[in-house]
C-alpha cells in the first residue's frame, strides 16, 4: 500500500472566471441559447470537480465577473453562482471594456498578498489579457491553469506551454455539454490518458468517510448507484450542514473509493456512483456491516426504476 501515501497534498485553489467573456465563448459554439447559464453552471461546477479529481486544485475562492444585469435571469444566475462558492462580483457594461478584466486582475494580485494559503490560480477566459496575470503568479511560486474553450493561439503556447492549459473536453464530457462538445472547432491536443485515482485512506476526512459508510451501509449491494437519489439520502442522514453532498462525492472519488461514470439516458443523460471494492475504506465498512446483525436496508424499487426515471428525466442535468 505504498501508493496510498505517495499521492500529491491538494493544494488550496482560486478560481477567476471572467463569466461575461466564458459566455460569449459559448454562445458562438451553441444554436440555441435558451439555457446557456444553466449549461455554464454545469461546465463551472464539472470543472471544480476535474480539478480536485485530476490535479488535486480544491476550490476554496472563487469570483465570477460580468455585467448579471445585462442577462434578463441575472439575479437567477447570481444565485446559482453563489450556491457553487463562486462570488458574483458586478462590472457594469457601461464601463470601459477592460473594467472586467482589471477587477479581475486587481483582485487576483491582492488574493496573492493576503491569502499565502491560496497556493494555486485558475483563470477562466479566452481573453490573452489575463497572459501576464497568470505569469507574475507563476512568478511568485504559484499553480497556475488556463482554462479556454477554443483552441489555444499560438502566443498562449509560447507563453504557458502545454502542461497550463486545461483541455476543457474532459470537463465538458462529465457535465454532459455533448452539445457544446460537439461545436469546439479542432486543435487541441490529443489527451493522454489520465490514471485512475490512486487509494488513499479517508482517516483525515472523517465527513467523507461518513459518507463512504453511509453509501455501503444504504446502497452497497448495487453495482451502479444512481447519483440523484443518492446524493438525496446524504442531504437528509448526514449532519454537515456545511458541507454539500457533491462536495463529499468529490472527495470520495479523489480518494478513489468511488468512481462516477455517464449513463445515455432519454431525455438526459445521468450519472451513476460505483464503489471501488479494493479501497481498504470500503472493505473495512462492509467487514464491520457483516459483523453486525441485519439491518433493513432500502428495497430494489427504493433506489431503481423510480428514482432513475426521475434522475434521467427531472434532476439533470446537474452532472458533477
């Protein structure tokens, strides 16, 4: 069990979404644009989770930046933003066009002064102003990532490289964006295959492994588990009011005790959970749950065709 101590520390992460920018990005790629921000909504909260998951980045600041007043849901789109932990910070359109992008790195630069714990920076925008931003942060010994939808230029390789650049197909594929998906233009990289996450005890998070034991405990007995239903059961049993359930869920698959996986399903796509049955946690759970006498436990029908047909059909998509 070697690898279990060999996996690099998370790093404490701020997110800088320049959301007036990442919407114009999206809206050139899309027909329609009728739930755009609820599809931008996805696309931030998948690519919260693609950073813990795959870099080990938890999101402990986040700023979004755009005129909310201009979108006629804007109070809506404020909301929903906060609810992810992503602060909605107003910049007027009737301002000079780089006001946002000023804010934007004013903001950034004073984070690096005042909170040393914020060891790594994630832009989100297409616009090459940010280049020297994310420069002086790798400068002064930060993570930095850039994360675009079209394919880099050729200045933002010169400048990044590779290895700074967040290839947004992965993030879109979990929050299932196929229809964005499918309108990127080509150019970028062809991914390489990310490992699997490596196990990793849950003796230092004791809300995750909470939610390990109660997922063993209620749903152990299926190969697949449905997430909406799932991810209710952990609203009601679970007493961390500050912490969301999706946040658990993250923590479980960056610890490799779980992994999620996308379903097809009509008229969306959904998401099931399945435990990692050589995890030392889940084998320790399902050990100490033999040992005890038997308990009532939630019926097949409890969790399967109804509860699938409302994950597939009324919950998505609010992919993690």
């Amino acid at each position: 069990m070697d690898h279990m101590h060999s996996r690099k520390p998370i790093r404490s992460t701020a997110l800088f979404v320049d959301y007036e920018n990442l919407y114009q990005q999206t809206a050139r790629y899309l027909q329609t644009h009728s739930d755009i921000h609820g599809q931008l909504a996805d696309l931030l909260y998948s690519l919260r989770r693609y950073l813990l998951v795959r870099r080990r980045f938890r999101v402990v600041r986040g700023r979004a930046y755009a005129d909310f007043e201009q979108y006629p849901e804007g109070l809506v789109i404020q909301r929903v933003l906060a609810e992810q932990g992503i602060e909605p910070c107003m910049i007027p359109s009737s301002l000079d066009a780089p006001s946002r992008q000023l804010q934007l790195t004013i903001d950034a630069l004073q984070m690096l002064q005042t909170h040393p714990e914020v060891q790594t920076f994630v832009v989100v925008s297409g616009n090459l102003a940010y280049l020297p931003l994310i420069e002086h942060l790798r400068s002064h010994g930060r993570q930095v990532a850039l994360l675009q939808l079209a394919p880099p230029s050729d200045l933002v390789h010169e400048r990044l490289g590779d290895r700074l650049l967040l290839d947004p197909r992965p993030i879109l594929e979990h929050a299932g964006l196929r229809q964005l998906l499918t309108h990127l233009p080509g150019g970028f990289a062809t991914p390489t295959s990310t490992p699997s996450a490596s196990l990793q005890s849950l003796a230092d998070d004791p809300d995750a492994l909470r939610a390990l034991e109660l997922i063993v405990e209620h749903f152990g007995r299926y190969e697949e588990i449905y997430l909406t239903p799932l991810l209710r059961k952990m609203s009601e049993a679970l007493d961390e009011p500050d912490v969301e359930p999706k946040e658990l869920i993250n923590r479980l698959e960056a610890a490799g005790a779980i992994r999620l996986e996308r379903r097809q399903g009509f008229p969306y796509d959904y998401t099931v959970l399945i435990l990692h049955e050589e995890h030392p946690d889940v084998r320790r759970i399902r050990e100490t749950l033999e040992q005890m006498p038997s308990l009532d436990t939630p019926t097949n029908r409890d969790l399967s065709h109804d509860d699938h047909v409302e994950d597939a059909a009324g919950e998505e998509p609010s992919a993690l």
